[in-house]
C-alpha cells in the first residue's frame, strides 16, 4: 500500500503539513497505522489508518457504512467514552484505493 498517496486522497498535502506514520502491531486481520500530522498552525493531529483485508471482507464500503452510523449514533447519545470518527476524502467517500 502507497501510504502518501492515500493520504493525499484524504488531506492536502503542503509545506506547512509534515506526515508521519507507524504502523500498529498486532492485528490479525487488516492492517493499522497511525497517521500523525504536524501543522505549523494546528500542532499534532492523529489519525488512524486502516487498510481493509477484502479478502476477508468482500464489501469494505458496508464496514466503513456501519462504521460511520455507530459513531453518529453514538455522538447523538452523548455516549461519554471515545468514538473512533470515520472521515471522509476528497471525493467524499470513506473508503480510498490504492
């Protein structure tokens, strides 16, 4: 996987921006990284990676689907522990391809 270009498809990329990413030990199934961003404007943001093994998952756009109405349900509810926010790319969808 192109991590840069995948992350273009989700931010701009500029002289400003530095990226940086690592990639999370221990799953079994899908691959994991964590993104951080570092603007001279906003400081660090994170971000977490997920690259969907679509061997195992056929459909990924009915995770990231389901994924995405869990965390708005959840966010409605005022639920008081943290909630993994999917976002959307440029094209405004979640899911980007390599």
């Amino acid at each position: 996987m192109d991590l840069t270009a995948i992350l273009k498809t989700f931010f701009d990329v500029s002289n400003t921006q530095t990226f940086s990413t690592s990639k999370i030990e221990g799953g079994y199934i899908n691959s994991t990284y964590l993104v951080e961003i570092t603007s001279k404007n906003e400081g660090i943001e994170q971000y977490i990676l997920q690259q969907i093994n679509d061997v195992v998952f056929k459909k990924p756009e009915v995770i990231m689907t389901s994924m995405n109405e869990i965390a708005r349900h959840l966010n409605q509810k005022k639920y008081p522990k943290a909630i993994l926010k999917p976002i959307q790319n440029k094209n405004n969808s979640l899911l980007s391809y390599d």
